[in-house]
C-alpha cells in the first residue's frame, strides 16, 4: 500500500474516524462483499505516510491479482493505492513475520516554508547540519535498548529492546532525510529520535550528548517529537518472501 496519510487518523482504525484500515474495509467489502479481518505490517500515527506498507486478509473470493488491485484502487480515495497484491502462505503473519521496517523522515530545511510540502514533510527554517546528524544517529545501530525515545505509556510490559540494521541522515538539496531500519519499532520511537537529531542538527547538541540521551545518561529527556507529517513507512522486508508468492 502506498497512502498520504494527512487526512487520516492513523492506519489502525478506529471508531467514528477516517483511517486507513477503515477505508482499506470498506473497499473490500465494495468489491468483495466480505468484511474480512485486516492486519497491517506496521503502524504509522496520524498524519504519517507509507510508500510500502503491506497489509493481509483472508478472503473466499477467488480473484486475480490484478483484479484485485483494479477493483480496490477503484474504490479507495486517491490519498490511498495498493501497489501489488500477493497470494500468502496460511501461516504468513504480516506482522510477525517482517525481518525489517524502513522508515524515512523528510525535513524541507529552507528560510521559508513550502506550501508544495505542506503536510507532507516538516519544515525547519533553521540551516541544519546533516554531516552533524549522520555522526549521530549512525551511533544507534546495533542491539539497544531504545527506551529513551519511546513513549512508555500504552506499552504493555512490551520490551524496549530493539535492532537497528541501518540509520542515516543526509541531505538532499533543500531536504534532510533521516533514515532507520530495525527489527521493529515503537511508539513515537522514529518521531523522538529525530526530533532529538534535529537539536544536534542546530548545534544544540553534540553527536556525544545526543548518544549519552539515547542511553538514558544525558541531562534531561530525549525529544521533542517531531511532528507526524515528516514520517513515511518506506519497505517492509520480510525473512521469507516466498512465504507471500509474490
């Protein structure tokens, strides 16, 4: 799935409002006539956007891949497009089974703001140095505990032990792009770490003081958050493609 998520409350739905599972239901139901149980391999906040999120249902209805995508992308707003659809192994868990998440958070960094990147990446006026954040947050890959940067509350006794593969910040022209990709991730975990990365972007903090925060060892907390409207679901990658028949 490929969605601009600002109109929506999140992918995961939610009662009375406009979300992406919400719509991705409705769809089916158009199409299909059933009302299956939707998963999703990764949740974004509302407000947040996916070039590659994966989703799964179990249906009756015999109907082709390419039929499938036709009739959903039919029914679904523009803001929301399944990309491919695949035929699952029973035993596929699209949310178990992902050996890696990708996520990417854009920054427009100009004097002014730009309308043409309006709620879909955060502006920050303030010139920032990349380099400076590439030092930084290449310091978390490895197995950590990352729940400096994570919003405790609603965890569920859930570990806050985590792997990151790849982390990155570079720049690109007028944006600065920050990159992790990691077992799995938590709450707000992207949105704080980055919202922490753009203080040493500024200078206000070093790459030392930025790693001593992710350890808990810092003056103070990591954040703020950086807003949802900068965060994008890019890959899921999963341990056994051939699990998907894609």
């Amino acid at each position: 799935l490929e969605y601009e998520g600002t109109a929506y409350r999140g992918s995961q739905v939610q009662q009375g409002l406009p979300t992406i599972q919400g719509e991705l239901a409705r769809a089916l139901y158009q199409l299909t006539g059933e009302r299956p149980r939707l998963s999703f391999a990764g949740r974004t906040d509302a407000g947040a956007h996916a070039w590659g999120q994966v989703a799964s249902a179990v249906l009756a209805s015999p109907l082709a891949r390419e039929r499938l995508v036709a009739g959903l992308n039919h029914y679904l707003p523009e803001s929301i497009a399944v990309r491919e659809a695949c035929w699952a192994a029973r035993d596929f868990d699209v949310r178990r089974s992902p050996a890696r998440r990708c996520y990417r958070y854009t920054i427009v960094n100009t004097a002014q703001r730009s309308p043409l990147w309006r709620g879909r990446a955060y502006h920050v006026a303030e010139t920032l140095d990349a380099g400076a954040m590439d030092v930084a947050i290449r310091s978390q890959v490895g197995r950590r505990d990352v729940g400096p940067f994570v919003r405790m509350a609603g965890l569920g006794g859930r570990s806050t032990l985590r792997t990151i593969y790849r982390a990155r910040a570079w720049r690109d022209g007028n944006l600065v792009q920050v990159e992790l990709e990691g077992d799995a991730f938590l709450p707000q975990q992207v949105r704080r770490t980055v919202g922490t990365l753009i203080q040493v972007g500024k200078g206000r903090l070093s790459a030392e003081e930025f790693g001593a925060l992710a350890e808990g060892r810092g003056p103070g907390r990591a954040g703020p958050v950086a807003p949802a409207c900068g965060l994008y679901l890019m890959r899921v990658e999963y341990r056994d493609p051939s699990q998907s028949g894609c």
